[in-house]
C-alpha cells in the first residue's frame, strides 16, 4: 500500500540550515573579534555609566539589566561574552543571578563585583559559576579602572580598537 518512507539522505543533508532560523548563530557568525556585548547588571545609574564607558572604551557592545528579572531577556536577545553583576542588587543576589545563568547552560564570562566580599562568598560565587569575584572600595572610579585592567589581561586584542568620534556615537545609541 504505502511506499517505504525512508527520506532520502541526499534531501537531507544535501541542504545548509537556513541561519536565520537560530538569531545567536547568525550573530556568532557574524561577530568579529571586537563585535563582543557585555551584559551589566546594575541598578545605579552612576555605576553603569561608568561600566558602559570603560567598556565601550574597548569596543563592547553595553546593554543594561536594571532588575535581576531583565537578566534574562538580556541573555536571550543579546546573547553577551561577558556578564557583569552587582553583588547587592534589591531584588537578588548577584551570586544567585549567576547560579540561575549557569542552571539555564548561558556561558559568558560571569564577573561578580562587591564592596567587602567574605571568604565564604567567594566560596559561593565558584559554586555558582562565577569566573571572578572584583572587590572594590565603593569608589566607582576604582571599579571601572579594575574593569578596565581585567579587559587588558583577558582580551589583549582589545588594546588595538582606537573608537573614532562617529563610533562612539553610535555605541552610545544602545
């Protein structure tokens, strides 16, 4: 009655995945070695600035999460190399935004800053997948300059962008 339903191999494979289909290949595919966005997720406006312009002082791409909830959409939309977190959000703990990130298999870079951490949070941020634990003084000058320091150490490429006048504005539309 029925004809075997065996697909052909050569139908199957013979054919490339349309890309568009999956947004985080076709940005992945699309990236160059400087096209890198960093999720910051922080709740002061002066903190953020200072984070968005050391960033974009390296050619990053900043976008922002004011609420451990916009974690989340940020991620998927984004899909960011290096996610930023404040230890003392209102809404949650920065080491439990960054254990929610790894239980979802999200793989950035996961940097977690704090004014005083404790040895057992320390602790706590390697059990929650948090690749560095940044203790500053409260100075948010400081913060951005050890920032800016780990970029150099972490992606030495970087030192070689120079951000012309026109680039700057158009990182500042984001």
């Amino acid at each position: 009655m029925h004809r075997s339903q065996n697909p052909d191999p050569r139908k199957l494979f013979g054919s490339r995945i349309d890309p568009t289909f999956f947004p985080a290949i076709v940005r992945r595919l699309e990236e160059t070695p400087f096209d890198q966005t960093a999720l910051v997720v922080e709740f002061r406006d002066e903190v953020f600035v200072e984070l968005r312009a050391r960033l974009q002082d390296f050619g990053w791409k900043v976008i922002r999460a004011e609420r451990a909830a916009d974690v989340a959409a940020g991620l998927n939309l984004y899909d960011p190399q290096l996610v930023l977190i404040n230890e003392s959000m209102p809404d949650e703990s920065g080491s439990l935004i960054a254990n929610k990130m790894r239980l979802n298999h999200c793989l950035p870079i996961v940097w977690l800053y704090c004014c005083n951490p404790q040895a057992a949070a320390r602790r706590y941020g390697k059990f929650c997948g948090i690749d560095k634990v940044l203790k500053y003084d409260g100075v948010v000058q400081n913060l951005g300059e050890m920032i800016q320091s780990r970029l150099l150490r972490r992606f030495p490429e970087a030192e070689a962008i120079e951000l012309t006048a026109e680039m700057r504005r158009h990182f500042r539309l984001y």
